[in-house]
C-alpha cells in the first residue's frame, strides 16, 4: 500500500522542506520505496535532492521534462528523476509558478481543480511505500490539491508564535476541506522542529501547542536546532558514519521514522 503524506504549515521558514526531504531520504534507508514530489515553484527540495546527487553521489540529473510540463503532458514518468537507490524526485522549476493558471484554465470548478494532483499521481504512486509532497506555505491549489491527494499530513511546527498560529489556520482548513470532500485524510501528527535547548519561549509555544492539539498529537521526536541541517541546503546530505554531527542527525531522523511508522500503524 502506498502512503501519500504532505507536510505543511501556512507559516513560511518553519523547516518544512527540510523535513519533507529528511523524511523522505531516510526511509529510503530503510528499504522503503520513496517518491518526493516538489511543489513548490522556489524549488528548495529540488535544489537539495539535486545538490546531494550531484555533491555526494556524484551523478548528473537527467530528466526529459519539468514537472509542469509534465502536468500538461499527463505523464510523470517524462519528469522524474532517481537520486539515490529507493528515493525518486519529481522536481520543481519556475515554470510551475503556471500551475493554477493552468487548473483554472482546464477544469471549470473547485472539486476538479482541487482533485488534479490525485489524478496525476495516480499512474505512479502504486510503484512506491511512501509519497511526499512538499508545498508552498499559502492558501492556494498547490495546497488544495496536495491535501485531497494525501492520506496523511504532517504539520510543521517552528516553536515561535507565527508557527503556532499557522499550524492552527493550517489544520482548520484542512478540516473544512475535509469536510467539503468528504476525504479520507487523517492528521499524522504535528512536528516541533527548530527548537533551541532550554529557550523558555520554546517551551511556553510547546506547552500551548499541547493545550490546542492534545498531547498525543504532538509527536514525541522533536527537531533541535542542529548546524549540520543547514549545512546540507549547500553540501547535499552528507550521512558519513564517522562524523559525530551527520551520526547525530540521521539518529535523530531513523528515531522520527520509527514513530511515524508506529502512528501509521495505528491508524492502519
């Protein structure tokens, strides 16, 4: 069965793709079958898949088409790239900043605009474990159409103030959306990233975080703040054993995809 799983948070600068991205590279550590599609027109993902290809793995990216090329063609295949062994990359580009208008120019109502990545994605997803969207941090179809086509989400949450109440608009309107479509899509859980160790404004946005969501929405595996991440954005990932900085991030995301396995389970 494959999982198709958006992170998201109408907040920008929370890690969102940075996490979208660890995410999805260590399962395909973990023999899991991954595809990362990019939906976002800045291309952040793409531009950290396609550094850690070209930086760490020595590989030259080689695809046929953008990704809305390949959106106006119906056919993904033309768009993707391999990055590594069991991670696959559907890749960004400026051009797709055209996404909307093209929705709007070729389906007449929300329900199939809203309803066109599902569609798109459909003659692909079944290759894979996992599916990752990772999207843009506005009210817009890139977020409409990566939430219809998910069975889960992930919310982001930056431990500062903006974050918290960008999770909050993030989760109503995924609840409406829900409620519109009737879709069968359940909140993962809600991910505390960037946390600075013993900040007391961290922990007060922790603690009113647990108030609005409950507690056991909240995962237990929270991100630190950890230079090694950045680093990656201009290295590509480096996963080198005998780095205490690399070993220290890959533990903490092996731990993070322990439990998401273990909430999928749950839902399941």
């Amino acid at each position: 069965m494959t999982y198709v799983i958006t992170t998201g948070n109408f907040k920008g600068g929370v890690g969102k793709t940075t996490n979208s991205v660890m995410l999805s590279y260590t399962l395909s550590k973990s023999d899991k079958k991954v595809l990362l599609i990019d939906l976002d027109p800045q291309a952040n993902a793409t531009d950290l898949l396609l550094n850690t290809m070209t930086n760490i793995y020595k590989k030259k990216p080689v695809f046929k088409e953008t990704l809305f090329e390949s959106i106006k063609n119906n056919n993904p295949d033309e768009a993707l790239i391999t990055v590594k062994d069991n991670l696959d990359l559907l890749p960004s580009y400026s051009d797709l900043q055209q996404y909307e208008h093209y929705l709007y120019e070729n389906f007449s109502d929300d329900f199939s605009q809203d309803h066109h990545l599902s569609t798109f994605i459909e003659k692909i997803k079944e290759k894979y474990d996992f599916v990752f969207l990772d999207i843009p941090p506005q009210l817009n179809k890139f977020t409409d159409n990566a939430l219809v086509a998910s069975d889960f989400v992930i919310v982001i949450l930056q431990t500062q103030e903006r974050a918290l109440k960008g999770a909050e608009k993030y989760i109503d309107h995924l609840l409406q959306l829900q409620d519109d479509y009737k879709l069968n899509i359940d909140l993962l859980g809600i991910l505390p990233v960037l946390q600075q160790n013993g900040s007391e404004l961290d922990l007060d946005v922790l603690q009113d975080a647990t108030e609005i969501f409950g507690k056991n929405n909240l995962f237990n595996t929270h991100i630190k703040q950890m230079n090694r991440l950045k680093r990656f954005d201009r290295t590509g990932i480096t996963d080198n054993t005998k780095d205490i900085h690399d070993k220290r991030v890959h533990a903490i995301y092996s731990e993070l995809i322990n439990e998401l396995l273990e909430r999928i389970n749950i839902f399941k």
